[in-house]
C-alpha cells in the first residue's frame, strides 16, 4: 500500500474507522518529494537514532524506518495506535509510545530506547502546540542533534527572524541561542490530507555542539526577553519596568544601556542576542 497516495491512504483509514481530529491539528503528508527532502535534510543514516513526533499513519515513519538505525514514535492518538502497528509491522528497529510528547519525561524515553546515544527529532508538528514541544526539547539537557519540522510557514519566519525585523520576537532569540535555524522548503497545502488552511514549511534546527553564546543566568535572561517582545510596542526601559515576570530599577535599566551605548528609548526588538546576553549580565533583577 502506498500511502502517499490520497485514495489509497483514505481508504486505509476508513477500514480502521479512522476520522481527522481537528482539535490535534492532523493533516498527514502525502508527497513523496517532500518527504525525501525531510530525509535528506535530517541527515539520516543506519547509524542514526531517530525520535518522531506524532506519526499520523506512518508515511514518514516507514521512509525513517528504512533510513536510521533506531526510530521512536510518539503518538498520542489512540486510535492510530493499531494502524501503526500494521505499517510498520515488518521493522524490528521500531518502538511505538502512545503518549502525549508533553507529558513525556524526554530523559528518560531516550535514554531507555537510544540508550543516552544522540538522537534527531523529526516531526510535523500540530500548529496550535509548535512553541511548547520546540523548547521543551531545546530545554531538555538531552543529546539533541537536530530537530526536522514541519510548522506553520510564520512559525518558521519566527525562528529564522532577524533583529529589528517584524517576526524577531521570543522565539527567535529561543531558538538561537542553542540552534542554528535553517529553512528547507515550503509545502503548500495539497501535500496534506486533509488539506489544512496555512501553507507550512520545513525547517531544520541543527543543535549547538560547541554553543556561541555564553549564558551565566539563561532563566534570568529568557524572562527579560519575554517581557520585551511581550509588550514589543514599549521602549526597552518601560517594557522591563512594566514586566509581570520580573522587577526591574529604572536606573539600572538606564545605567546598563549607557554602558552599552545604547539610547534609552531603544526598543528591544532592535537588540541581537548578544547584547540581550549582556543585558542579563548588567541588571540585578529578581
């Protein structure tokens, strides 16, 4: 059965009483194109370890079974749980866990099946939950070489943004300080059944081995800058004076600017990494 192909794949689906939940945002691809392109971008090889995010009905998984050395699906939908194990039947480097990725202590997961080995993360990712499942991997502390995604097309533009640019926001600088983002190509619609409403893109986050950022307070340092692009409007000065996530001294704030040779009235949407980093390093905030 090829399931890249639309009526093969429906009818598939239909002999399990399968139907698309709109509350998980499924759409499962259906491009063979696409589908080697994620193969190739992910760098996947028989020495590869491979941990896949919500695997709809196996298209991708089968292609990553055939390419890496071990693959971990997670999937939190119940009833794709026997179609799954159907596909992939005749591969014995596969692992199937029926949970939510959310829940799921990483860890622990990895380190039961890759054994603390490195690992890639490959998924095509529900829109609505994108943000959450990219940090918490990129927080993990886990041996993450690189993360494959499939996201919403202004997602991507988020994480690739630079300063000063109308997407350059929190997650920008998130994702920059421990990954290089890397766009590989857009998808339109009728790549997907169903066809969802947003063209999507994939982009790979290769994982700092030797990161460029030193951080000596990354908790203190990710607040201020959520409480500049959360009021992204506000001077840099008001928008940490106003912070609910912090308390901040107005001439503190002035005086770290100075420092830096910086106008008070910048925004912080005009801030680089760098200088976000050296922000953290002046202010004494709780």
């Amino acid at each position: 059965m090829k399931l890249t192909k639309k009526s093969e794949l429906t009818a598939m689906l239909k002999s399990y009483g399968f139907s698309f939940s709109k509350t998980l945002g499924q759409n499962f691809l259906i491009d063979d194109k696409i589908l080697k392109k994620i193969i190739a971008a992910a760098d996947i090889s028989r020495k590869s370890n491979v941990l896949e995010i919500g695997p709809g009905a196996g298209t991708l998984t089968k292609e990553l079974c055939a390419s890496a050395g071990k693959v971990a699906a997670v999937e939190i939908d119940n009833s794709l749980i026997p179609i799954l194990e159907a596909a992939l039947s005749s591969f014995d480097n596969f692992t199937l866990i029926n949970r939510d990725i959310m829940e799921v202590d990483i860890e622990t997961l990895t380190q039961e099946i890759f054994k603390g080995a490195p690992f890639s993360v490959i998924a095509n990712l529900p829109y609505y939950i994108t943000t959450p499942i990219v940090m918490k991997f990129l927080e993990s502390g886990c041996a993450v070489r690189s993360m494959t995604l499939m996201v919403q097309k202004e997602v991507a533009a988020r994480m690739t943004a630079a300063p000063g640019s109308k997407d350059y926001g929190a997650l920008s600088v998130a994702v920059r300080l421990r990954a290089e983002p890397k766009i590989i190509c857009t998808v339109p619609p009728h790549c997907f059944v169903p066809q969802p409403k947003v063209t999507s893109t994939v982009i790979k986050l290769s994982i700092y081995e030797d990161p460029p950022y030193s951080v000596n307070d990354m908790d203190k340092l990710l607040k201020i800058v959520k409480s500049v692009f959360s009021q992204r409007r506000k001077t840099l000065v008001n928008s940490l004076l106003g912070s609910p996530y912090l308390k901040a001294d107005k001439q503190q704030i002035i005086t770290a600017l100075n420092e830096m040779q910086l106008d008070e009235r910048i925004r912080g949407e005009k801030l680089d990494i760098r200088q976000f980093i050296e922000l953290s390093d002046r202010l004494s905030i709780l």
